[in-house]
C-alpha cells in the first residue's frame, strides 16, 4: 500500500496510510448529495456509511437502534424473577465486579429499585483478598439472608460458586466470554453465551442491565404500572461502555450518545462531583469518561476500597458525593505512582526477554493486582502486540491482558485455563484475567503465545497509522470540528478523526511537566495553530521537533477544542511525525 504522504517508516516507527483513491471518489460524491463538508464526508465513508444513511449516522437514536431485549436469552426469565422480588419486598443482593462496568451496573439496579422504593444489599469483593468474581463464601453468605442474588458483570463461569447460593436465586448479567457450559443460576443474560449468536456481544455489562430494566419496565406496563424513568439511567450506561473499552458501534454509538447528553445536566450528585474534583471545565465527552472520571472510580477497586465506586454512582447525597469522589481522587494519584513503578520494571523486563514475539509479558514479586490491567494496556499500547502483566505472591500469580485489534484474547486465555496451565482465566476479545502457579507461568505464557501467533499477533512490519485525509492551518477551524463531532462519539471501534499536515514549520517549541511538549506550527502562508505531544519526550517525539533547526516536518493527530480565557482555539493533540523531504 502506498505510504501517504511518502511516510514508509515515522518516527514513531509507523507507516501512514491514507485514504484510498475509491474513497476519495465516494467521499467527494457524499458531500455533494447530502452537502456535508468533504472531511465530514470522509469520515462517514472511513466508516462504511453511505449517503442515504449519513443522516441516520449523525444522528442515533435509541428508538431505532436498541434492541428488543427479549433477543437475549433467560431475559425474560431474569426480569420476571426481579419483578417479582421487588413485588414480594424479598431481600436482594447485588453482586458487582469492582470496575467500572460492574459499579456502574451495580449503580443502575440500585437506582432503579430505589425509584421503585426498594433497597438493596450491594457486595463488591475485595481485589486481593476474594479475587474477580463471586467467591463460594460470599455467594453462601449472600443467600442465607436474601432470596434473590443478581450478579452483573461476573458471574458467568462461577458454576461452585453460584451453586453455593442454597436457598436463593441467582440471576446473571454479564458479557463475559462464556464457557460450553453455565452455572446453575435461574437465568444467565450474555450475550456472549455460547449459544448466543453474538450479534450484541459488544455490549458491556452496564447495557445488559439497562435491557434488563427495559424488559422489567415492559412487563410492569402490561400489569399496568409505570416503571421508572430509564433515560435518566443513560449517563451510567455511557460511562460503563467508554470506560470499559466496549466499541462505539450500532446501539453503543445511541447510548453513549444520549448518556453524555444525560450526564451534561448534572442531574447525578456523583457524577459531579466527581467532575468537579477532575476539573472538568466542559460538556463531557467520550474522552472525559475514558480517561478523567473512568480512571477514578476505577481507584478504590484498584487500591482501596472495592465498593467506592458503585457507592459514588448510586448516592443520592450530595455531601456524600462530594467525600467520595475526593477519596476516590486521592486513590487514583497513589495508583498513578504505584503504576509508574510497576510500568517501569514490566517494561524493562519484557525489552530483556524480547518484543518481537506475538506475546509480551512479564510478572514481578509484590506487584500491586491493581495496576497490572493498567501496565497491560500501556505495554500493548508500546508494542502493538498482546500483553500480561502478572503481580505474583505467595507462589501464586494474578494478571491482567490486554489485547489489539483482530486478536480474540478472551477465548485463548480460556483455552490455556481448561488446558490446565492457568488456574483460571476468562474475559473477552481486547481483555482478560488469570490466575497461574508460578511454576507454571512460564508453559502458561509460551502456550498462549502461540495461540495468539496463529491468531495473527506480532506479524508484519511497523504498524499503520491510518489517517483520514490531509489538511492545511487555515481549513483546521472550530467549525470544522463541530461537524466533525456528529460522526462521534469517538472511542474503542470508532477512532476520532485524525489528519495530517504536511511540511509544517515548528514554532517555540517548550517543554511542559516531566515529558509533554507545547509548539505552534504554521505552513509559512499565516495560519498557525497550536499543538500538545504527550508524553513526546518518553520517545523520539520531543527530542526530533525540539531541536533547533530542525526542518520541517508532517504531523499527524486529533484536532480539538482547547478552551482558555473564555477564548475557543484549535489545537492539534499530535501522535505522530516524519521528517518532511
């Protein structure tokens, strides 16, 4: 394929890759039909929209889009069961995994019932001392004071423990790669079950659960009662799918879409304090979720207490809103430092034993089970290639995986586990978790190598950098990127769009914090616009653009909207450069 703008190799080792002439001839035809600016065009045909659905695109609507729940099976059986517990006043459980996904979906049943004038019981089990998932001690606690346990975002390969819960019913909603076999709960809603035909498998826990109430509302209706207002529920459901790294494809797009809209009226005391403590001085995007308020409520299942999160998304109380999200706050900056460390010895371990391979991993005696998922993502992020990070203690390894792109993780974990090598495993395509025996971790390791080798991982040369057109400093205004913005929101399975500019002088180039870069660049004809490499001076970036007379240079990134003094200004978040010839 040939390199766009000639950029066979960049500095970040990356070949770019534009779009095709076919493309360009669709996209020039769509913005002549439907009279959309040609980048917006461009972007709509880079997601495989054609004219007649542009306008259905840009705008998603959940009336269109979401599913009848009754597609999933045992959903019916799940909310009937639910119902008739709220009806009974039985005494319900709600058992969350401790991220953001399970919180939030913990949050939605809470929110729920409590409209309905019901409470429940929630259980989050502690990241070290109970592990992912439900626990047989847990399960059979839960089920000597209540007659109904509703498990969400766990539970669909926890056959002993579900069986542990004597006395009471177990219903499942999960999205977890499931295994040939269920565990004897009275219902099991995946969409991810074997025996599902994986049309919805992108949903994540949070949207199961929402159909879930959307099943429990239409059943309500028939018996002639008004459920509670389930649009108001969409901010949680937004933040569960962005922060779990579900693809912002089909219903996602809608419900994301609308949730942000939803969490934009600061209706919830917990969402706002918690973007009040993370500064957030806008309406809140998909980038907001992902990478200011995910993050946060990620801290207390990561390194203190499991339950903070779910806590902070259910509360009513804005002064307990307020103590929650300030400790939550203070959690994640220790969970950045404890990461740093972590990040700095896996990398340095995985660079001695090789990144050229379909695998890179590496494990470290006390390290903390709750950043291995973030040094995992941060080694695959580096190598472009599957990655474990293992935190091993008392002979006994637990890790996290992350995947990319085109690599089902989730199901060769799995097969490394009933294999026998792992004392457990599972998850799903881009993430997973395991538990291995030290003395197995290095077969566990070499055997899911070479699953993930015949899968296609770490073949080919550098990674392609897709761009989605090119652009000069005069067309890049913030009008362009408000249309921009209907294609989105942006995220896992539907990246923001990102342009190149060619040949670009760099200006007062400065460094800022411990790594990051600040420039301006103009191409010499007056425009200039403003641009951010994060991170620049951890690799090539910073040194290459901030030494003197250095050239020019394409650049390659997102363009945003940078908000200072009352005043809107365009500003390029760069990712890549390559010397201009």
């Amino acid at each position: 394929m040939t390199a766009f703008l000639g950029v066979e190799r960049s500095l970040t080792d990356r070949h770019w890759v534009g779009p095709s002439a076919e493309a360009d001839r669709l996209a020039e035809a769509m913005a002549r039909d439907t009279r959309l600016p040609l980048p917006l065009a461009r972007i709509l045909v880079a997601r495989g929209v054609g004219p007649g659905e542009a306008a259905g695109f840009l705008e998603p609507t959940l009336r269109e889009l979401l599913p009848d729940p009754r597609a999933l099976k045992d959903m019916e059986a799940a909310a009937a069961r639910f119902l008739a517990a709220v009806k009974s006043r039985e005494k319900i459980a709600v058992f969350a995994d401790y991220d953001v996904d399970g919180g939030s979906s913990a949050a939605l049943l809470l929110s729920w019932l409590r409209a309905m004038g019901r409470e429940a019981t929630l259980y989050i089990p502690d990241r070290i001392d109970e592990g992912y998932g439900p626990n047989v001690p847990a399960m059979a606690g839960l089920a000597r004071e209540h007659g109904l346990i509703v498990c969400v975002d766990c539970g669909t390969l926890s056959h002993e423990p579900v069986a542990a819960a004597k006395g009471a019913d177990v219903v499942i909603l999960d999205h977890h790669l499931g295994a040939e076999t269920l565990p004897p709960a009275l219902a099991c809603v995946n969409p991810n079950r074997q025996d599902e035909s994986g049309d919805l498998g992108h949903l994540c826990a949070a949207s199961v659960v929402f159909l879930m109430l959307v099943e429990a509302n239409r059943q309500l209706r028939a018996d002639g009662v008004q459920g509670p207002d389930l649009m108001a529920l969409l901010d949680l459901v937004a933040l569960a799918t962005v922060a779990d790294v579900a693809p912002l494809i089909g219903v996602n797009r809608a419900l994301v879409r609308q949730g942000l809209k939803v969490m934009a009226r600061r209706e919830r005391p917990g969402l706002v304090a918690l973007a009040d403590v993370a500064r957030m001085d806008r309406a809140p995007s998909a980038y907001h979720l992902g990478f200011l308020l995910g993050p946060r409520v990620n801290a207390g299942g990561r390194i203190g207490a499991a339950d903070l999160g779910a806590r902070l998304l259910a509360t009513t109380d804005p002064a307990e809103a307020e103590a929650l999200a300030a400790r939550l706050d203070a959690l994640n900056t220790e969970r950045r430092e404890i990461e740093n460390r972590v990040r700095e010895a896996a990398l340095a371990q995985a660079e001695a034993r090789g990144l050229e391979g379909p695998l890179v991993w590496a494990a470290g005696e006390g390290w903390h089970p709750g950043v291995v998922g973030i040094v995992a993502a941060r080694l695959k992020e580096a190598t472009n290639r599957p990655a474990v990070v293992i935190g091993l203690e008392g002979g006994v390894g637990k890790g996290s995986a992350r995947s990319v792109a085109g690599v089902d993780l989730g199901a060769a974990v799995q097969r490394v586990a009933a294999e026998g090598l792992l004392l457990k495993g599972g998850g799903h395509k881009m993430a997973a978790g395991l538990t291995v025996a030290e003395d197995q971790l290095e077969p566990a390791m070499a055997r899911l190598a070479e699953l993930l080798a015949r899968q296609g991982a770490g073949a080919g040369g550098p990674r392609d950098l897709r761009l989605d057109g090119m652009l000069l400093p005069g067309a890049a205004t913030p009008a362009l990127i408000e249309d921009l913005e209907r294609a989105g929101p942006f995220g896992q399975g539907a990246p923001a769009p990102r342009f190149a500019f060619p040949a670009m002088e760099i200006r007062a180039p400065r460094p800022i914090g411990e790594s990051h870069l600040r420039f301006t660049f103009s191409d010499g004809m007056g425009a200039r616009i403003d641009a951010v490499a994060f991170g620049a001076f951890d690799g090539p970036l910073g040194p290459a653009l901030a030494s003197p007379g250095a050239g020019r240079f394409h650049l390659a990134g997102r363009l945003e909207i940078n908000t200072w003094g009352g005043r809107a200004k365009v500003q390029l978040r760069l990712e890549d450069a390559a010397r201009a010839i």
